[in-house]
C-alpha cells in the first residue's frame, strides 16, 4: 500500500516533517500552488494542493500543533474549513495507486448517526468522537458501533479507513457482524461484481479506441482569428482545458471529455473553440442544449462569432416554425450547415447529417433517459465534450475513478465575485426592498416562480407593490415568438424585472442581471438552485441570491438541508461540492446501472467506486488500454 499524509487538527507535528512527509509522497515544493501536487511554505503557514481536491489548503501552525486547516480560492479567500484531511500520493511516474485504502474524498465530515463504512469492519454507525487515555496522554478517536452493539475505536491517523456511507434513501444498510467473516465475504462478492462490470466499461472504451476518431489538423490563421476576437483573456484554467481538448482532437481516437466549470466561467468560449476547428475542417458540428431559450443565446452568440467566416450556422428548436425546421433538416443532411444548436429536436429520427464529426451535449443532467439513450447511439465514432456546472453523479465519479476524462476550469474570471445567497421566509417585504435596490442601481431582476398555475397572481402582486416597475413573464405555455420576444426585451434592456418559471435556469448570459429572487426554493432541487443562482454574477457588480421558503419549522429535513448547503457552498466555484452533496441528498440512484444497484448498497458508493478504480486500473495496465 502507498503512504499517504494525514493532518488533522491539534497534531503534532513540526512545518519541517510535514514538508519532508509531503515531498515524500511525491509532491514539488513551489514558490506558490497553482497546481496539483504543489506545495509552499509560507512562514509557519503550509499550503498544499492535493491530487484529490478542488481546491489548495491552508495548513496554519500554533507552536507545534496544528491549528487550523481550510480550503481556499484564487482570492485567498476561506471556503471551507477541516478536522482532518488525507492527502493522497502524487507520483509522476508511477500510472496510478491500486489500493482501496484511500477514500475518493480527501476530507471526512461525520455527524452523530451517521453510517460508515471502515475498509476492514464494514458498514457501522458513527457514534461521535470519544476521548481514551493512551499511555500518558489522551487522544481523540471515532467511536463505531456494528450489530449486536459491538463498538470499536478507530484514532485519526487511521481515519483514511473510514468513509461516509453513501447509497440508497429507500433502504438502511445492515449493519455489519463483527467476529465473522461476513465482511469478508461482502467485499470478495461485490469485487467479482466489479471486475465484470470494469471490464464491460474497458470493452466499450476499446471499441471507441478501435474505431478510431478523427484526426484534426493543427489550428491554422482562421482558428488563430476567430480566438483572437473572444474579448477578454482566457483564465489559466481555460487554457489548460482548451490545450487538452485539441490534443484529443489531433489525435486518432475519439474524446469523450467532461468539461466541468462554474457558472459563467467560460467553459463555452472553450467548446465555441472546439467546434470552429472541428468546423473549418470540413465536419459538421451538433451542439445539443435542454431548453429553447439556452439554444437561442447559443445560436446568437455562434452567429456573432463565425460571422467572418464561411461557415453555416444554424438552430433547431422550436422557436423555429415545422416550414423553417423541415429546410434546416435537409440542408443538414446534404452537407450544408456547418454547426447546429439544437434542443432534444436534434435526436428525432428524422435527422441526419452529411459528416457528424463533433458533439458538444451542454448540461447532459437535464436530458431524460430517452434522449440520454439517443445520444449514446449517435456518439459512435464521433469526438464528445460534454459541459457541465453541476456534473450529474454518475459522471462525476466515472471521472473521478479514471473512466472518462475530465478538464476543470476552477479560476473566475477577473473581477467575479460570489453571489450573496440568503435563505430568508417568504415576504413581500423582502422581494420589494431587493427589487427596489436592484433598479436603483440600473440593474434587472429575475423572479423565479417555478409554477405556471398562479404565476400571474405573482405578477400582480410585485406590480401593485411597485406600479413604476417594468416586468414581464415568461413561462412554458407562451408562444415561442412571445418567450423570444419576452427574453429580447430583457436582454436589451427594456424590462427591470422577469417574472418566469425555471426555463431560465440554463445559460442565460445577462450581466445587467445581479438580483435573483427564487420562490418557494424549499421545492426545487439542489443542482437547480445552483443553476438558478448561476443567472446573476456574470459582472464585476456584487450579485444578490434570495432563496424565499415557507417557515423553517414548516419545512422537511431535506428541504432545510438542501437550502442550507446552497448557503454553505456559496463561494465561486461550487458546483463540484454542491453535486457531492447533491449525491448524498437524494442517494446514489441509478448511477452504475440496475444490476450494480446491489453491490453499491452492501458497501456503500464511495468504497464500490475505490474497488472499481482499482480494478480499472489493473485491467487498464494489463491489456495497455
């Protein structure tokens, strides 16, 4: 088993171990972190970027003890703070670690109830930590109970066999027997399930590879140009994700990448890139989006890009009449438009292309099962990028345990700031006064009330409350040159406020926009709120965020926790964390496929994926895939 370095708050230990311990485990010591594998001393201040984080963090020393450990943004800005962490080894030249001993999350956050799952044990309940005399002195270690009350006491510095267990709402796990083999047997059954089910994810992955994708050419003076016209400076982030998306794309086989950014941090400046060399080199583009209005500001913004080019540009959705869509399906399939944004329109049977060679699908979390169906069937020797603020879980992990490759575009752009998010009851008090601000300072304001049926009585409400306020409302059931007209007038500028149900909630780019007001928030789901939340703060302005509920004491425990983790998790950059607590929230679900639901249950999500990482890796080094 590789070592691992494990701090943990009040150990001690000297600046000097902990640089030695880290070099050990293969980290570089650097001026300052940028990326992972760096560390940096900083007086009596280590800061450290794991492998296995989003985020640096900040160790911070108090004689010979540590004292505090927290994550931080480009900004130095705290984010969040840990007892304990596990940083795992950063080995250049050694492929991967096989070992099931290192959790995928390099923090441990329990409370009281809690299940765990212990590597050796199995599957207990976290009783909380209990202080034991050892020796000379006390120390603090987990307290795990396991069926018939058996207890056991596991110290900190071996915490990294502990791990949140994570599954299914529906059912609690058994509690393991300890003094059997039963644990033994759980873990030998669901590793042969795991290799079976490795070894279907590696054929296919070898398929791809036999297969082949499409060689692109280098970029040339029209890829140089169209860049050149992007009016801001790519961010560090954007770079690195741009570079590993054409390397992809120059070589023989076929990308499946995840790009997964904040919202608003750039990841379709990446992709526009993308599909413009894909283009220009003689194979068509489909850009795939959920919602009409996302295609819409697609559509505009590609237009404006490629307008110095010779290339078609081209939307299906239904903001298009059947006349205009049966003309835009015809010239696709003769050849004749270049780059195709589109809603789920574009998986209809009837559509064919000429030369498909690129795919780009954007938020793949809000297509159906169906559709997701179709897009497999169309991805067959084509390049895939996939773009997300929210990574849906299953591709989370898959990422996560090495089977589809991810690019992270963490850095804000210059200026961002967070979004100030209050979770406040509902009252007309509040959505006056924040409305009232907003204007006063030129900006506009969405209201979101996720239900067509008494919108209009909300409408009414914020107008008899302030008569001099433009608004106007937009939902599902308008006409589409209604919703365009509607979404034209906000984006110009003519409309203060836009009362709309949650069809805005993907890619709509107004940096005007700095308030957003969200009703009844108790109702909508975690991704969604982070999307909602994601339509303001694409300015240098300071945005605002109300999430409006019923009183606290009237809301279920997964509303309350819900709402309290879009507080938390606030700061630039939180997609990631939000789509882990998101996990947590409604359970593993249909991740890995009906037939692994089983093994997932018997020892939890975190440990099944370490196994199938592991395996993966194996099989990847044995057969050189």
């Amino acid at each position: 088993m590789l070592d691992s370095f494990k701090i943990y708050k009040h150990k001690a230990i000297s600046v000097d171990q902990a640089c030695q311990d880290l070099a050990r485990i293969g980290y570089s010591r650097v001026q300052g972190v940028s990326d992972p594998g760096d560390f940096a001393l900083k007086g009596d201040t280590l800061e450290i970027f794991p492998v296995n984080f989003l985020y640096p963090v900040r160790v911070e020393w108090e004689f010979d003890r540590i004292y505090q450990i927290y994550s931080f943004d480009h900004d130095f800005a705290k984010i969040l703070e840990y007892d304990l962490l596990i940083v795992v080894p950063f080995f250049k030249k050694v492929p991967r670690y096989k070992t099931e001993d290192f959790p995928i999350e390099g923090s441990l956050r329990l409370r009281a109830g809690d299940y765990v799952v212990h590597t050796q044990y199995g599957v207990g309940r976290f009783l909380g930590v209990k202080k034991i005399k050892v020796g000379e002195k006390e120390e603090y270690f987990f307290h795990i109970e396991y069926a018939k009350g058996d207890k056991i006491y596991v110290s900190k510095e071996n915490a990294h066999l502990i791990q949140k267990y994570i599954s299914f709402k529906v059912k609690k796990p058994a509690l393991t027997k300890l003094g059997t083999s039963q644990w033994k047997k759980t873990k030998q059954k669901v590793k042969e399930a795991v290799r079976d089910y490795a070894l279907a994810i590696l054929k296919m992955e070898a398929q791809r590879q036999v297969a082949g994708g499409i060689k692109y050419p280098p970029d040339g003076k029209w890829q140089k140009k169209f860049a050149s016209q992007f009016p801001y400076d790519l961010t560090p982030d954007q770079h690195k994700a741009e570079r590993a998306v054409k390397e992809e794309m120059g070589s023989e086989k076929c990308m499946d990448r995840l790009l997964c950014g904040g919202v608003g941090y750039g990841k379709t400046e990446v992709a526009m890139r993308a599909a413009f060399r894909a283009a220009v080199s003689g194979r068509q583009v489909a850009f795939l989006v959920p919602t009409t209005i996302l295609a819409y500001q697609h559509f505009i913004n590609l237009k404006k890009r490629m307008q110095d080019f010779p290339l078609s540009v081209e939307m299906l959705s239904r903001f298009r009449s059947q006349s205009e869509q049966k003309k835009i399906v015809e010239r696709m399939k003769d050849g004749k438009i270049d780059i195709v944004v589109g809603t789920h329109r574009l998986l209809s049977d009837d559509i064919q292309f000429k030369e498909l060679g690129f795919l780009i699908i954007d938020e793949e979390q809000r297509f159906g099962v169906e559709h997701k169906e179709k897009i497999k069937s169309r991805r067959a020797g084509i390049d895939v990028l996939t773009l997300t603020a929210t990574p849906i879980p299953r591709t989370l992990y898959m990422s996560m345990v090495g089977i589809k490759n991810i690019s992270l575009i963490q850095t804000p752009p210059k200026e961002r700031m967070a979004v100030k998010t209050k979770v406040l009851p509902f009252s007309m008090k509040v959505v006056t006064e924040a409305i009232k601000r907003e204007v006063k300072r030129k900006g506009q304001v969405f209201f979101i009330h996720n239900r067509i049926m008494d919108i209009d009585k909300i409408v009414k409400k914020i107008r008899n409350n302030l008569p001099g306020i433009k608004l106007e409302m937009a939902h599902g059931r308008l006409s589409p040159l209604k919703i365009e007209e509607v979404m034209n007038n906000f984006i110009s500028g003519k409309t203060d406020v836009l009362v709309s149900t949650a069809i805005v909630e993907s890619g709509i780019d107004i940096p005007n926009a700095n308030t957003i007001i969200i009703n009844e928030a108790n109702r909508i789901g975690l991704a969604d709120l982070h999307q909602l939340r994601g339509r303001v703060g694409r300015f240098k302005r300071q945005a605002y965020s109300f999430c409006l509920c019923p009183p606290f004491d009237q809301l279920s425990p997964a509303s309350k926790k819900r709402l309290e983790y879009i507080k938390e998790f606030s700061h630039l950059g939180a997609g990631f964390e939000l789509a882990r607590r998101d996990l947590e929230l409604r359970g593993a679900g249909n991740l890995l496929g009906k037939q692994q639901h089983g093994f997932i249950w018997m020892v939890g999500f975190d440990l099944y994926c370490r196994l199938l990482k592991k395996e993966v890796d194996y099989l990847r080094e044995t057969f050189k895939i």
